[in-house]
C-alpha cells in the first residue's frame, strides 16, 4: 500500500525528502490501515516534538524554574524539589498511568489531556508568579510542577503507543533524529534568549512571559495531535486494568531481553546525572557567567548530532545505545582526569562547556538509542506495559539518585563525574550483551 495515499503533497514531498526514496513506501511493524496516513502522521508527531521540547526549555526545572524561584524569594528547599519532582513523578506513576490508557479506544485522546493539564499547570505557574512571592511561590511552584510532571506521565505512555502504531519500523528512530536536531536548533535561539534576558536581577515579568509562551506551545501541541490518523486499540475494563497493574511488573521475569534493556536503561541514567557537574566545575572555575554558554552547547549538540543518530538507530538502536554510553562515560574519566591534575584549572571555565558539549552529543546517542529499541522491541499488545514498566522502575531509580548526593561534600563535583562515569560504563559492558530490536 502506498505510504502517499489520504495525505496533503506538500506533506509527501516533506517526507520523500527526509527518507531515501526506495523507502517511502515502508510500512513494517504498524496496521495495514495506518500505511496510507505514514506521512501525515510523520509531520504531526514531529511538529508535536519540536513543540514540545521547545517548551522544555522555555520551562527548564534546571534552570528557569531555580532562577525564578530565587528572584521570587523562595528557600533553597523549594529550589531543591524541583529537579526531583520534574524528573522522577512523570515517571513513577506510570505502571497506574497505564491502566487508565489501556481503557481508551483511540490513545490520542489521553495524549491531548496530558497535553491540555501541561498547558494548564504553566499558565498557572505564571499566575503564581505574578500574585505570590517566598514559601508561597515556591509551594505554588513546586505543585504546578508536580501536576506538569503527571501529566507528562500521561502524554509519555500514550505518545510511544501512538508512534509504535502510525510510524513503521525502520523510521522511529529517524523521526525521533529530526525532530530533537530541529529543537536543537530552536534551543540554541532559547540559549540566545535566556543569555540576553535571565540576569542575576532580572524581573519576574521576563519569567512570566516565559511560562505564558510555554503554554500556548502546548496548546499547538494538543491542536496537532487531534489531527492524528489513529487506528482503534483493544480496551479492558476497570477491574482488568487494575489486575493488569499488578501483573506489569511480572514481565521484568519472563521477558529477559527486557529485563536486561531495563537495567541497562538505568546505568545510563547517569549520562544525565554527570551533566550538572560539568555545569558546577565551571561556576567553581569562575565562568559565572556561562549558564547561557550551556544552554547554547546542549542545543548546538542536539542539531548536530541528532539526524545521524536517528538514522543510525533505525539500522541499530542497539548499536547507538552502546556507542554513545562508551563515548559519555569515556568523555566523564578524561575530564576528570583533567580536573583532578591540576594543570588546566585556569582553563576549565573554557574547556567545561566543551566537554558538556560532547556530553550532550552523547546523551542525544542515548535518548534516541533507547527509546527507538523499547518501541522496535515491543509488539503492540505489550508496548504500553513496556513504557510503563520501564519508567515506573526509572523513575524510582531517579528519585534515590538523590542519595548520591550525599557523596559530593567529600568527593567532590570530580569525583561525582567519575562515580556517574563508571557506572554509566557498567552500563556499556552489559549493553553488549542486548539483542537486535528487530
């Protein structure tokens, strides 16, 4: 069936552009029915991901939320929350999340409400910061955020599902390659923007704006995914859903290929854990100045790098995962190395950057990696329990990682890279042992 058929010209030419002609016509691994709306699908779940990480960074609980709590008064102990509920409560919930999914017939429909609580929760956090400021924003913050972060729970587990049922096999990972390059791009002009307008006195307004632009992103985001071809997905009722809950995690037993992707998942969780400590080496250095310089080099790696990581994860996701783990935990021993001797030190605030640069590159390699396998390893009956299974145990994995904190006073900002470092190259020796996705 032609991968062309019930789709606008402009849309075909766009995709014939982006994949080599011999392959439009591929529909591996989705429904017969999906096969005529392939491009169409692949424009929409595109423009939704670069909208969507677009206002990831407008929104970063790394670095605006933080500036925007300490220009409002709020404790370091609200300032403190936010990483660990951003991160780990989109995550947690989601084995329950994926019940509530598996009883809609069409998931898009749950993706737009996760889309819809998103928008809502920013645009509330703006109102926050223009009628409070102290413990008053920082709790009203921090509970926008912990809504933000359910929400994007809902819209994780429907979305993989989505893409697992409209994109075919060999064009995840390529989809996935464009969109976070065009981000980056965008990133780079958010870097730009945050360089100019986030200073140490900067007014509440400029964050506000901040908040207000990143919602209406969601709201495009929400118009674009209802406009999804969608196939209709087998339900369970409520006493089903709840027993399918509790029977989630049985797979992690007798699914092995699995299990083993799941504990290599968690080892490189640590590319990302090491990134704030490229960022600490640096301010320690006296680069006070360098948190646009970060933000600019996450982008720049993401344009860069991303297209030939999603191409590659199309032949091997698999491939991709490894390479990029090795490089990142490599990337880690040798700055360490260099911080640890002593002899760059009045050269750091430079060489910083660039070495989260590479990082970044890196992390690119290990997000696609990982989220094209789980998508190509999964089957449609089991794709939700696969997401969900997987970031509940991530999630959980995030949250305690706080722990390692504990280590930094004696170690060191260094020594913590190093720590992330290994652990991430733990992750390598047993990513070689993954099978094929195919």
């Amino acid at each position: 069936m032609s991968g062309t058929q019930n789709t606008s010209p402009i849309t075909d030419r766009i995709y014939e552009f982006l994949v080599e002609e011999d392959e439009v016509r591929v529909c591996k691994g989705i429904p017969d029915e999906a096969c005529q709306y392939v491009p169409k699908s692949f424009f929409l779940l595109g423009a939704t991901k670069v909208l969507t990480r677009l206002a990831d960074e407008l929104a970063n609980a790394k670095t605006v939320l933080p500036w925007l709590l300490s220009t409002l008064g709020a404790s370091g102990i609200w300032v403190g929350m936010l990483v660990p509920v951003r991160e780990s409560m989109s995550m947690l919930p989601q084995l329950a999340i994926a019940s509530v999914v598996q009883r809609t017939r069409r998931r898009k429909f749950a993706w737009i409400c996760g889309t819809a609580l998103q928008a809502f929760a920013l645009a509330a956090m703006a109102a926050s910061a223009f009628f409070f400021v102290g413990p008053a924003a920082g709790a009203a913050v921090v509970g926008l955020l912990l809504l933000f972060s359910l929400a994007r729970g809902i819209c994780s587990v429907a979305s993989k599902d989505i893409l697992g049922k409209t994109i075919p096999k060999t064009r995840r990972g390529r989809l996935n390659g464009f969109t976070v390059a065009i981000a980056g791009v965008l990133t780079l002009a958010v870097g730009t923007l945050l360089a100019t307008l986030v200073q140490e006195e900067s007014s509440v307004h400029v964050f506000i704006v901040l908040l207000a632009a990143a919602a209406t992103l969601w709201v495009f985001s929400s118009l674009l995914v209802s406009r999804i071809q969608e196939t209709v997905s087998d339900t369970v009722d409520a006493e089903g859903a709840m027993r399918e809950t509790l029977q989630r995690l049985a797979i992690l037993r007798n699914a092995p290929k699995f299990r083993l992707f799941v504990v290599v998942r968690a080892l490189f969780v640590s590319t990302a854990l090491a990134a704030p400590y490229y960022v600490v080496i640096a301010r320690e250095s006296g680069a006070a100045r360098s948190l646009g310089v970060f933000v600019i080099a996450s982008g720049l790696a993401s344009a860069l790098s991303s297209v030939f990581w999603g191409r590659f994860a199309d032949k091997s996701s698999r491939q991709v995962l490894v390479m990029s783990g090795a490089f990142a935990s490599i990337l880690g021993v040798a700055f360490f190395s260099i911080v640890s001797s002593g002899r760059f030190s009045s050269q750091l605030g430079f060489l910083a950057p660039g070495a989260f640069f590479l990082l970044a590159i890196a992390h690119s390699g290990v997000r696609i990696g990982r989220k094209t396998y789980v998508v190509d390893l999964a089957t449609e009956d089991n794709r939700i329990d696969y997401v969900s299974v997987s970031n509940t145990i991530i999630g959980v994995i995030v949250l305690a990682s706080g722990l390692f904190g504990l280590l930094e006073p004696t170690v060191g900002a260094a020594g913590m890279l190093l720590i992330f470092s290994l652990l991430g190259g733990v992750g390598v020796l047993l990513g070689a042992w993954l099978p094929e996705s195919e």
